[in-house]
C-alpha cells in the first residue's frame, strides 16, 4: 500500500479537521485587533461537561451566530477549565460575547502526551464541530457576568479498530 493510503487509514477524519480549525480561529481571533470597528461584549461563561457530568477539560467552545455579520466575522471562543468552566473571548481575552443567538459548537481534542505534541483527535468525532440545526443554540444579553446554562455532550463513541 502506499504511504498515504495507509496515513488516511490511521487517522479519522476528524482529526485532519481539528488542527485546520484550530488555526483558522486563532487567525480569526489575531486579525480582530486591526482597527476595524467592533460590537460591545459582555462577561459570559458556563460550563460544559461530558455524559457522566465529568468536566471536559481542554474541550474548545465557539459560538457562532445565527444571524451573520459580514462587518464582523468573529467567532467567540473558549477553552474548557479543569472544573468545566469556560469564559467566551471575542476580541480581547475574556471580554465575552457580543449579545445575541448563537449556535454552540465544540471539539474535545485528545490530550498531549508532551507540549510539543500536535492537537490529538477529536474525541466526539467531527460531531460538533459543525454548527447545524441540532445543535444547541444559547443566548447572550446585554449584561455583563453571565452564566449560560450547563451542556452535556453526548456519550463518546469508541474507536472502531
């Protein structure tokens, strides 16, 4: 067999996606300082665990809205804390979100087993990653120090060998 042939066998897709993701939204999150105009936040967090209510440390949170704005394609994102809490950053670290409806979508990468590691897969995946229209919708107001409610991902599925 040939060299990719066996690459695209070990290695689901979700985990080519994962890394592109990952450096599509830090590039989005770098260019928000550039000058432009932007939308006022507000402090938000919440909580995001798996099946058995356990915390999914190191999951990563973007929120994407369910009206677009062409003048501001910004993405508030977050990491997962050890105890499940995550705090939305837009612009500025932890400033939070702008208000509106979002789409919740997250990806849960494996752990490193060093630093110098690349991002692991995804452990749900691919199955959040994309926002659509079973996935879950929060809602940000105008005011700061918001708590979104608690998400429960789905039981992870094992890999099939």
């Amino acid at each position: 067999m040939h060299a990719k042939a066996l690459s695209t066998l070990r290695r689901p897709r979700a985990c080519g996606r994962l890394g592109m993701v990952l450096v599509l939204g830090s590039l989005l999150l770098a260019g928000c300082g550039s000058g432009r105009t932007t939308k006022p936040t507000f402090a938000t967090g919440g909580r995001l665990v798996d099946a058995s209510g356990n915390p999914a440390v190191g999951a990563v949170v973007i929120l994407h809205p369910v009206a677009p704005d062409t003048a501001d394609p910004a993405r508030p994102t977050a990491t997962v804390g050890e105890d499940g809490v995550f705090h939305l950053t837009t612009y500025r670290t932890g400033d939070g979100a702008p208000a509106g409806e979002y789409v919740f979508t997250a990806m849960w990468p494996e752990p490193r087993k060093s630093p110098l590691d690349p991002p692991g897969c995804d452990r749900l995946g691919g199955a959040w990653m994309k926002p659509g229209d079973s996935s879950p919708r929060v809602t940000i107001g105008e005011k700061a120090g918001q708590s979104l409610p608690e998400i429960r991902l789905p039981p992870l599925k094992k890999p099939s060998r």
